[in-house]
C-alpha cells in the first residue's frame, strides 16, 4: 500500500479512550495506523487483542515488553511507519470534525510541516472546552498575523497537531527523547529546525483532552523537573552545533520556568543544576533576580 500518511499513537491502560481515537481517524484507505502499546496490565491488553484489533484489522498493533514512555513508543513505530506524512496522536485525545478536509487538502503539499490549531476539551465530557493547552493554538495565531515562524519552529513543542514529512525526519535522524517527561521536546524543535518550508492552516486538526491520572497531570518531582531542564540544555546544544544560536526569548523561556519551580522546592538542588547548565552554555541572566526574591523567601520561612 503506497500510504500518504501514518499516523502513531502510543498507548497505555486506557482502551476505551484509545478506542474514541480510533474512531475519528479519517476512513481513508492510504492512511496506515499504528498503535504501540506501552506493556499495559493484562486488562487492557485482552481488550486491544480480543475486541479492538478485531474491529480495527487495518490498525498495526505493536506491544512493548517493558514500560518506556510516549517517546520509546514513538521511536519504535518510526521503524514501521511508511506513509508521506507522519501524523502523532495521544491514546486519549482525538481528531476533529474537519480532520477528514484537512487530510484531503494536505496529501500532497510541498511543505516539511504543516501547523494546525488545536481544540481543547474535558476527556470525560468533551462538550465542557478547556482553555488548559491552548497555547500552541495561540501560536499558530500569531504566525498567520506575523509570518514569524520561529514560534512555530521552536515553541510549538508537543507532536500532535502537526503534519510532518516522513522524509525529513529521516534524512536527519531524529527521534524522541526515551525520558518519562518532556520526551517530545527535541523531536518537535529538531523537525522544526531542519525544516525549509512550513505552514501553519487556522483549522482545528485535533483535540487534546484533558484527563485526570494523565501524565502531563500528575503530580511533578525533582527528578521531573531536572529532566524537563536537561532536555532544554538538549535542545540548546544541539541548535549551536548545528550552527544557530536561538535567540534568548526562545531559548529560554522553558528553561526559565522550570528553573524557578525547581529553586522552590529544592534550592541547593537547583543551584547546583543552574552550575551545571550554565557551564553548557544557556542563557540564564533573565533568572537571577528571581533566583535572589527565593533565596530571600526561604530565609524568611
């Protein structure tokens, strides 16, 4: 089958929501699904094997041995995929009404990347819309008031929502980070750096749900947020030795964030981490101030 898209969805013990998902897919016979499953528990796994892949012959299930994340499981049916497009969807959200238009309209463009607006809603009533993840819509946006594309480039930063090529992911060798956060993180600025032509469409290509028990919901640790502050450094390094320095604003913005949550819960941590960091080479002068008011909070507890 010559397929113009693949579209990847990890999953992990939530079969019924992995099931919502399937169902919005566009019914497009040049579309190739594969869903990776991240070693659920032996529920969820009878239900994918004795009712989902008999009601979804045409999806590609794939079933990991260990638990390794979203990005293991996207890494792996990278090996599998074939279509022209690659497309990422999470387990527990879903695509659009207009998703089916937009494959039509998209199939066979020029482009490297294709940026789309993204609805948000409660997975548990997906008639209550949530304002919780709308920022990447907010940037595609601005790109098409502005034509400043490095926002697209470099701060839409989740998988999903996107058309990407295939052919440029793997002229470059990029892949996710295999961590338990923050996973998507290089793959999205890696694709949108080694770009040369992108577009962003107003449309809404998918819905991202928001879910208790979700990762992005639980609860965040140090460990967590070092991660989060290690695939920022990532990130920055790898756009110097690919010869571009990010501008400030962009390079710095999460990092930024994150260095202030780490600093309140573990200060000695954080200082060691900010060493760490700024001996990489990131620009971490916007954070001293702040820095200094929690230095000065904590002495005051």
């Amino acid at each position: 089958m010559d397929f113009k898209f693949s579209i990847i969805i990890p999953h992990y013990n939530i079969p019924d929501l992995l099931e919502r998902c399937l169902k919005s897919i566009p019914q497009r016979d040049d579309i190739q699904v594969i869903v990776v499953d991240d070693c659920s528990d032996e529920a969820s796994v009878s239900i994918l094997k004795n009712k989902l892949e008999k009601e979804y012959a045409s999806v590609q299930f794939i079933y990991q041995n260990v638990n390794g994340g979203g990005g293991r499981c996207r890494n792996e049916a990278l090996k599998y995929a074939k279509g022209k497009w690659l497309v990422f969807s999470d387990a527990d959200d879903f695509f659009s009404d207009d998703a089916p238009q937009l494959f039509e309209k998209y199939q066979d463009d020029d482009s490297d990347i294709i940026y789309f607006r993204v609805d948000c809603v409660l997975s548990n009533d997906i008639s209550v819309r949530s304002e919780l993840r709308n920022y990447n819509r907010d940037r595609v946006d601005l790109y098409l008031s502005s034509k400043d594309e490095r926002g697209l480039r470099f701060l839409y930063t989740e998988p999903w929502g996107k058309m990407i090529k295939r052919e440029l992911v793997e002229k470059f060798s990029i892949r996710f980070s295999e961590t338990i956060v923050c996973n998507d993180y290089f793959f999205s600025v890696a694709t949108g750096f080694h770009a040369k032509i992108i577009k962003a469409d107003g449309a809404f290509l998918y819905v991202v749900t928001v879910r208790d028990g979700s990762v992005s919901s639980k609860t965040d640790t140090i460990e967590k947020e070092k991660i989060r502050i290690d695939e920022t450094v990532k990130v920055h390094l790898y756009l110097q030795q690919n010869g571009y320095n990010l501008e400030e604003r962009f390079s710095a913005e999460k990092i930024h964030i994150r260095m202030i949550v780490l600093l309140k819960r573990d200060f000695l941590f954080a200082i060691k981490e900010f060493v760490h960091i700024k001996r990489c080479g990131m620009p971490l002068f916007p954070i001293f101030k702040q820095m200094l008011d929690v230095f000065i909070e904590n002495r005051k507890k």
